[in-house]
C-alpha cells in the first residue's frame, strides 16, 4: 500500500508520526514507532491500560485534520469494558480503536509511563526579602456601642496605626469572614497585606491569632513543560516544587503551530488557556501537598512564559504574535486577583506577571534577566535559553539587547529520525571511541552507560526508544571529533574499522548507536537539521554582537532545560555559540524560575526588571536583512 493510500498518525505528547495502513489498531501504531502505550492483556480490552484520546482539530504543521470520525466505532470490547470499570467519554481504547484517517493522538498523562523528565529543581540561592505580602500581626478594638464604627474600619484603621500602611483597604473576598475570624482570635488577628512599590496596601489573608508565616508561588510555562515553586516567603526557602508537561501540547507541538490552531478552530484559544491553568492549579495542589500546607496560606504567585505562553495564561488571543509586527496586547508587568484566574488559590491572592520584552522575547527571558543581571556586568555577558525559539540576549552594565531566534525543534528531538522529547528511555549523553569508533551511550532513567555489562538488564524495564536533544548534539559532536564527519557536515563514506557502525542508506550514510528492537541511529538528514537550527542560534547571537559593536563575548550562560544539559565542550564544537573561554560559559539551570523567585520575594527587584526591559533594545531578527 502506497503512503498516498495510509494515514498520518500523530501522538502526543511525545510527538512522534507516521504512516499506518487503514484498518491498524492504534495500538499496534503506537508500537511501532516507539511510543509506549502499556497494554497487559495481549490487546484483549481486558486491562484498558492503554487508554487514548482522539484530539480534534485542523493541524497545520502536519496537515492533518483530526477527527474521531477517522477511527473506528465503539466496539463490543470497549462497551463491555466501560460496564465492568470507568472509562471517560472522550476515551477509546487502543488495542480496539482502528485506524480509518488522520489522527492527532493524545496519551493521557496517567497512561503515559514513558512520559518526558520534567526538570523541576529550584536553584540554590540567598535572596534578599523585601516582601510584596506582609503578615501584620494587630489586635483590634473590640466593638463599642458608644463609637458604632464597622470591624472592618477598625481592622484597617489599625493596620494603619501599627504598622504604618497608608489608607490601607480590604480585599472583597476578607469581608464575608471577617467578623467570625476577628471574634475566633479575640480580636486578635494576622492580616496579609499586599503592597507593590506606588501601589496602594491591600488585606489579602486574615487568620485568628498569630500566623507566623505564609507562601507564596512562582511558575514557569514553558511550551513543552510547566514547572512551580513553593517558597515561604518569611524564610524564602523553596518548600514544595512540582513539574508537568503542557498540555497545550496535544494542540501542537511547538508554539506558532498553537496560533496556527487557534487561527483554523475559531473559537479554540479559551480551550487553551483552560488547559494550562487547570495543570498550574494541578501543580499547586501538588506542590502544597508536598509541603503539607493549605493552599489557602498562598496567597502570591508570580508568572513568567514566553509571549505565547503569557498571552494565554492570562486569556488573551496570541494570533497577533503569528505575523509581522508580532504585536504583544500587553508588554508590560501585570498583577490581578487570582479569583477568575487559578481556582486553587485563594480568591484574593494576588498573581503577578514579569514584562515582555518583544513579541518572541518573553517574561521568561526578563526573569533570566533578572537573574543573572547583564546590565550590571562590566564585561559582555551572552544569555541564551535554549528551545524551539532561543530568546537571546547580550550586553554589559553601558547597553543589553535582545533577540529571539527560531531555531525550530531539533534540540528537543523533533524532526530528527530517530529523535524523541526527554523521556525514559531516550538517549541522552554519547561518547565515541577514537580507535575503534564504537559508540556508547546513557538513556534518561539508567544510571549505567551502554558499555556497562548491567546495561542489558537494566534497559529491561527502561529500553531504548530514540535520542533527545542533548543526546543528538553530543552524537554530532563526537561523530565530528573522531573525524567521522566533515567539517561542512557530511558523513562521508566510513573507514574500514568504523563499517561495523555504520549503515548505508540511498546515497548517503547513517551512524549507528544502537541495534535493538528500536534501532538508533544519526542520518545526514539529521545532521542537516542540527546545522539548520544551530545556525538559527548562532547568527541570532552574531546578529547582536554585530548591533552591539563587539568581537568578543566574555562571559555564556546557558538557561532552560535543554541548556542545562548540554555540555558546554560539545555546544562549542558544534558552534552553537559563539568563542569563549570554556571556563567562563556555563550552564545556570532554570534562571527564569530564579529570576521569578527574585520578583517573588522582593518588590525591588519587580521594579528593577521593569525598568531594565523599558531600556533593552530589541532586535527582531524577522524584519533583519543580515539574518
């Protein structure tokens, strides 16, 4: 059967694709390429492991429009499964749901063993507390027949008389409770009162008695991941943190294919932003659980994302952002209650969002930014974070600039044959012998490398699947270093000790990393896709030494997940940024959610940002000649 007469098949999260006749079980699809979908019971429809859900829609970036109409009807099997044990409406199983069309595929996350690794970890460091949420401990008068004024006046009256806020004022939300909390702490109470630097003090919170602390979160949603921190913001420590994969994802892969769905399925952006508030409230349940507090003590959060990300969250349609000019609704900080907004908190507490910097420079990269500070360094600093759009910026303490670059999603293993998110099983650190030219290799979820005689056996339950971005950028690297590939990127035909490795294919040449069930190999159509999004972000960055007026960068800092696990060595060979003294590029983890943090816990630093983005100078590298 020729590809003209199969389906597409997509599957979400994981992205992977291809072309199955018509009339295959989807789970039989999932199998083959690699994409785990556990089933225990043979395909019998007996143990519904293997739980799917059809996504809807027009997606452009595949050219495929889904629909359930392109897989099979409810059969027998599932009918007599869905009476013996629950199964949601908008699930099918995979072992009986065949194949009659285009699909866009979504693993349910509970059903996704072989899910991404989302790095969650907050970075380690002292930051100075200058609180935007007080807890302001005060005893109010008790109500007196003679002077008839309202609690809450007198609560207000004094906050303002004891802890020095002018004309202080009561959140909506406080009033409801007010009086039976004021008489279940005697009259003595602790209120949170919110104050941004030139705002006006507003109560938050109100607790009976002495409430000694309270939190508050930051969150960064990222296109492919989202990740939370819980700190107490009496102490700034990070008590609780949490990670998950966007579920936005299953509307496409990367962020212009999101606009492009929300461009062909009118109407389709609140679904949007329902999907990504509903996994932060998730997140927040989880990270206060974690903690073993109520979610009623947090009472802030702070938000950053890239621009798509931002617009969304906050329910505003990013179509703009699809074309020139690539207008923002809004650039600027924003702060609003949370009621509306997450459901998980407190009606009252309030969430606060960084500024945007350009149309595809976001407040993640101000809180990167924020956190490593360029406008303050007096050598030139370069700061890249690292994704499907690289948000790029250089300068020193005399001028900083900014740029987005679209490199396209080879660093998170899409477009590459043999490529994958980073999941269990996908490879993710290489090495190549000089001599003999073999490969050995480490997976995500396997402490031991390929060389390692325990690898057979611990590879049981984690087998290989496919290669991730910072396992194909260190297979080209190595492949270039053991002089197995040319300086303009072509694997030429191998010598006579490395064609054990190597696998012919057409007219060009394949290295292979592993034989298994699942075969892993580098192509020269995956290599090309690297020097493609490389030179995205190489030029991106060229591009504003060039602005700047600079040859030499003195300082890197790598950001975001991808960047904190490539080795710099590799990045360098590559040329994925430009000369610098290895010494001094390294890699700084989630900075966006440390520069969040920063914001968090210090109102300075909210005012700081905002006056450093109002200076940068933005480059837009789509309207520039030279890029």
């Amino acid at each position: 059967m020729s590809k003209a007469d199969d389906a597409l098949v997509v599957f979400q999260p994981s992205g992977r694709r291809g072309y199955f006749p018509k009339g295959m079980p989807v789970l039989q699809a999932a199998r083959q390429l690699g994409v785990y979908l556990e089933s225990v019971c043979g395909g019998r429809g007996l143990c519904g492991r293997c739980q799917i859900k059809v996504v809807e829609g027009k997606f452009a970036k595949y050219g495929v429009t889904s629909s359930v109409d392109n897989v099979t009807a409810m059969t027998e099997q599932e009918r007599r499964y869905r009476e013996a044990k629950p199964l949601d409406d908008d699930r099918r199983l995979g072992c009986s749901t065949r194949i009659q069309g285009d699909l866009v595929v979504e693993i349910p996350d509970d059903a996704a063993t072989n899910r991404q690794v989302v790095r969650k970890d907050a970075e380690h460091r002292a930051i100075a507390r200058d609180l935007v949420t007080h807890p302001c401990f005060v005893e109010v008068a008790k109500p007196d027949i003679s002077a008839p004024t309202g609690d809450a006046d007198r609560l207000l009256a004094t906050i303002a008389a004891d802890w020095g806020y002018k004309s202080p004022s009561l959140d909506p939300a406080i009033l409801p409770g007010l009086q039976k909390t004021l008489r279940k702490g005697k009259w003595q109470v602790t209120a949170a009162v919110f104050q941004e630097m030139g705002g006006a003090p507003i109560v938050t919170g109100l607790w009976p008695g002495l409430k000694e602390t309270v939190y508050g979160l930051t969150v960064d949603i990222g296109s492919t991941t989202i990740a939370a921190h819980l700190c107490d913001l009496m102490t700034g420590e990070v008590v609780g943190s949490g990670g998950a994969l966007n579920p936005q994802i299953r509307f496409g892969e990367d962020l212009m294919s999101r606009v492009s769905y929300i461009q062909l399925n009118p109407g389709s952006q609140p679904e949007l932003t329902a999907a990504v508030r509903e996994a932060v409230d998730g997140l927040i349940e989880e990270t206060a659980a974690e903690a073993g507090i109520a979610i009623e003590d947090i009472l802030e959060a702070v938000v950053v994302g890239n621009p798509i990300m931002h617009h969304l969250f906050l329910d505003i349609d990013p179509s703009e952002l699809g074309g020139a000019p690539f207008a923002l609704a809004v650039s600027t900080a924003t702060t609003r209650r949370a009621e509306g907004t997450l459901a998980a908190l407190p009606p009252a507490a309030r969430i606060h969002t960084l500024p945007c910097i350009a149309g595809h420079v976001g407040a993640d990269a101000a809180a990167v930014a924020l956190s490593e500070r360029p406008y303050r360094a007096k050598q030139t600093t370069l700061l890249v974070d690292i994704g499907t759009n690289a948000e790029i910026i250089l300068g020193y303490r005399e001028r900083v600039l900014a740029a987005s670059s679209p490199t396209g999603p080879a660093f998170e293993g899409a477009e590459i044959s043999c490529g994958q998110r980073a999941a269990p099983g996908a490879i993710e650190r290489v090495r190549i012998d000089r001599e003999t030219y073999a490969p050995r290799f480490k997976v995500i979820g396997v402490d031991a490398w390929s060389d390692d005689p325990e690898f057979a056996k611990l590879t049981k339950k984690t087998p290989v699947t496919g290669i991730c971005g910072s396992g194909i950028v260190e297979a080209i690297a190595e492949l270039y270093l053991a002089g197995l590939l040319t300086e303009d990127g072509v694997i030429p035909p191998p010598p006579e000790r490395a064609e054990p490795h190597f696998a012919r294919v057409g007219r060009t040449w394949s290295y292979v990393l592993h034989r298994g069930k699942v075969e892993v190999s580098v192509s020269q159509k995956d290599v090309r896709a690297v020097q493609l999004a490389k030179a995205a972000l190489y030029a991106g960055a060229r591009l504003l030494m060039d602005h700047l007026g600079v040859d030499e960068i003195h300082r890197i800092r790598m950001a975001g997940a991808f960047g904190s696990y490539i080795d710099p060595k590799y990045a360098m060979v590559l040329g994925l940024i430009p000369d610098c003294d290895l010494k001094h590029v390294r890699a700084v983890g989630n900075a966006a959610s440390t520069g969040a943090r920063m914001a968090l816990l210090n109102r300075k630093y909210r005012r700081e940002i905002q006056t450093q983005v109002k200076k940068l100078t933005k480059v837009e590298t789509a309207t520039e000649p030279r890029f």
